[in-house]
C-alpha cells in the first residue's frame, strides 16, 4: 500500500513539474460576450441665430451636427430655460416655450446641411419678468455632452418708455443749463436740461441749481456745500469746505461729485468760454481730493473727452434719457491713419458691441448702416430699408434714435453735422418736426426736464 502511494506521488510530482506544453482545445466566447464597436463622437451641439436682443418675441435655436446623427425625441420639451438677471437665478427649468415641439418618440436626422431648428417664445410675457437685463440660459433636452448642450442669449425687455426729444429753443427769459445728476445705483451721470432765469453769474447758478437736485425722484445729486465759485475769463474756481467730507468718502461717490461738478460747468460753454476748472479746499489747493484724484485729475478735463462718446439710453421712472459713454479708440478699435468714414463705422458698431450693463442700446438691432461719406465736415449715414420700420409709429423713441446718431457721430473729431439717407435717397417724412434732408447739428438742450418729474 505504501509502495503505491510512492508512487501516486511521484506521478503528481512529474505532472507538475512537466515542461510539455498542453495544447487545450479552443472555446468559442462569441455567443456569450457582446462585443461592441466604438462609435464616432457625438459633434451635436447648439446655435442661436442671435446672441443679444432687445425686447423679442421669438428667437431661433438650431441643433447643428459636423456629422450625420440619428436623436429620438422623448420628450415634448426641446428645450428647458434658466432665466439670470445679473448673476442671481431668478427662474428655473421653464419649460413649453417651443411654438412648434416634436411629438415623443419621433426619430429625428442631422447633419451639416441639415440643422434642428426650434422657435421658442421668449417674450416678456410668456416668460413673467419685469424690464430689466436677462441672461437667458437654453437647456437642450437632446444633447448629453453637457459642455454643448446649452447656449446662453442677452435679452433686454424693455416696454412703456417715452422720450422728450433734444432741442435748440429755449423757454422764453430763461437760459437751459445742462445738469449732470447721477442715477439712483451711482453707476453714470444723466445730462438734463433746466431752464433758468440768469439772475446772477451762471457759473453760481449752475452750482446752486447741482445743489438743489433733480426735478425726477430716479435720480439724485452728489453736490453738497460750496463755499464759493468764481470765474474770470474763462477760468472757474470753486472752492468747498473740507468739513463736508461726503466729497471724499468712497471711490463712486467721490469720483463721481467731481465729474457732476466738472461735467456741468464745461457745459456752460455754449454761453460763456470754459477754460479751466480748479478746486480749492478752504481757499487752498491740494494734491489729492476727491477720494485720491490727483491736482492734475482734480484740475483738469481733458479736451477728448468730449471725443468719441456714444450716446445710450437709460431709463428712468417710464422715462428714456441719452448720456454719453466715453469710447476710447483702441476700445472698437479705431486707429489714427483711419478715414473719418471707418471710424463712423466702428462707433456704429460700438452700439451693439460695447458692453455696457446700465445703458439700453436705442438703436433696433436690424437696421444697418450700409456706408458712409464724409462731405466737409458733414456724415452722411446711409441705413437699410430696416430704418423705416424703426419704433413704427412711436415718434418720441424716432427721436430718441435720431439725437443719439447726432451726438454720438458729431464727437467724431471732424465731423460736426450728420445727414441721414435711406439707400441712397433722402428720408422723408420719417420723423415728425424734424428735416432729415438737411444737415443735423447737435441740438443745445438734451434731455429737457419737465413739470411733470417734480418729486411727491
């Protein structure tokens, strides 16, 4: 028994050991693994037909494909939309905004020349939100790369605004002043026009009329005590006492008291020449003031800065009103060996392309400006048919239109009269009160205040 059991062993030793090889006969997986083969990348993804809006109705959303792909809707909403104003979520997951949605189960074929396009409802009224700033989010419910699958849109809604169109004539006995106040957020200087009877120096008038504050409750005034404002031969010195400390406290209010101070009193040139403007602290100069500026920065405007402004809107209380926002060159791009014409163009573009929060773009997103031409020092501005369809019967926001082209291109050094042209031809008739055949000069009193914005 124990030779066998030797033997049993050493079998097992020599099996284990063995060197042969042991061919084992094949087994065929194929009918119990799924093997499957990689399919191309997924190259769907969205495009908007516009990137910025002012007050629409609709808007037009493709889903776009490099390649031919096959999506199967499941769902009766293409799209579901998050609605930002400034950085704050203020609506989530809206959805049912497609005029036209495909039916669940409903396959569906893309490609390069053959986009998914959707209408969508996005006026004021389908979407529930007050005027205002929007960044609309569109959420695709077909895509699963979610770094292609949304595509976010600028909206403006912005409804129930007049405008008291810019003029040249005066109330009887008076002189207009031009006020610069800030609005209610302090984030720019709106110019008013108040008409006032010259009882004193207009440089006091002007002052104690920045002091008294605006006729419209949406905006406000910086300016506080002045000891004393003086001019002589063009030059003006105003000296303020240092115990009103308002003047110095905080970068946007400092800041902007000195330019409502400097603004306003360069604006007194259409009566008298302004020169210079210094300021004194208890009848001594000083370095700094005005929360850090400079004597330079204090004592100084600069005469560019009347030099490329473009003319936006803000509205205030139901109200529209133009100020200017300094565009500097390298900012759209202007360089000093361009024609007078390839800047107008530029400052054209500048309406929609500036990104600026707190101003409303008063320029209909539609209407192009085909070409230019310089005659002396008038600019002629040739549009698009899209013109005449322009505010259609609202005459006031005509105006609006038309003072913003006038102040905007006659702060183009050079040029100091636009005309406007349609294709070619002479506009007729487009605007109430105005000749559009004739030169436009910038009218003396912009935004004119009246009875009705006096504060309850």
């Amino acid at each position: 028994m124990k030779i066998f059991s030797n033997i049993l062993i050493i079998a097992l030793i020599g099996l284990f050991s063995s060197t042969y090889l042991f061919n084992l006969s094949p087994i065929d997986y194929r009918d119990t693994i799924e093997i499957q083969t990689p399919i191309e990348k997924s190259t769907l993804s969205l495009a908007a037909d516009k990137k910025e809006l002012i007050n629409p109705k609709s808007v037009i959303i493709n889903h776009v494909s490099l390649n031919e792909e096959v999506i199967k809707s499941v769902s009766d909403n293409v799209f579901t939309v998050d609605v930002y104003k400034e950085s704050t979520l203020i609506k989530s997951g809206l959805n049912d905004l497609e005029l036209v949605s495909p039916s669940n189960n409903m396959t569906i074929s893309i490609n390069k020349d053959n986009p998914m396009v959707t209408t969508l409802d996005i006026s004021q009224e389908k979407l529930d939100i007050e005027d205002g700033k929007y960044n609309l989010v569109f959420h695709s419910n077909l895509i699963a790369d979610s770094k292609e699958s949304s595509v976010t849109i600028k909206v403006t809604y912005d409804t129930e605004g007049s405008y008291y169109p810019a003029s040249n004539v005066a109330q009887s006995g008076t002189k207009g002043l031009t006020l610069y106040f800030t609005t209610e957020n302090a984030d720019t200087l709106i110019p008013v026009t108040r008409f006032v009877v010259e009882d004193k120096s207009i440089t006091r008038i002007a002052i104690e009329q920045l002091q008294n504050g605006p006729m419209n409750s949406g905006m406000k005034t910086l300016i506080g005590d002045v000891t004393n404002t003086t001019y002589n031969n063009g030059n003006v010195v105003i000296d303020i006492p240092s115990s009103y400390v308002s003047y110095n406290n905080g970068s946007t209010g400092g800041i902007l008291s000195h330019d409502q101070f400097a603004k306003t009193i360069f604006a007194i040139d259409k009566y008298w020449p302004i020169h210079s403007l210094t300021f004194t602290v208890d009848r001594k100069k000083v370095d700094t003031y005005f929360h850090g500026l400079s004597s330079e920065e204090i004592n100084a405007l600069p005469n560019n800065e009347k030099d490329y402004l473009l003319y936006m809107a803000y509205k205030i209380d139901g109200r529209y009103y133009l100020f200017d926002y300094k565009i500097y060159p390298e900012q759209v791009g202007i360089k000093s060996d361009d024609t007078i014409e390839m800047k107008a163009q530029k400052m054209f573009d500048a309406y929609s392309d500036a990104d600026i929060p707190y101003g409303i773009n008063p320029i209909p997103e539609n209407i192009v400006l085909r070409s230019t031409n310089l005659q002396g020092s008038m600019l002629i501005l040739d549009f698009n048919e899209n013109l005449l369809n322009a505010y259609n019967d609202k005459n006031d926001l005509k105006h609006m239109m038309i003072d913003s082209f006038i102040y905007t291109f006659t702060s183009i050094p050079g040029v100091d009269s636009i005309k406007i042209t349609l294709n070619g031809n002479d506009l007729i008739n487009f605007v109430d009160e105005t000749d559009l055949t004739k030169a436009l000069y910038p009218p003396q009193f912009i935004n004119p205040e009246i009875v009705q914005e006096t504060n309850d």
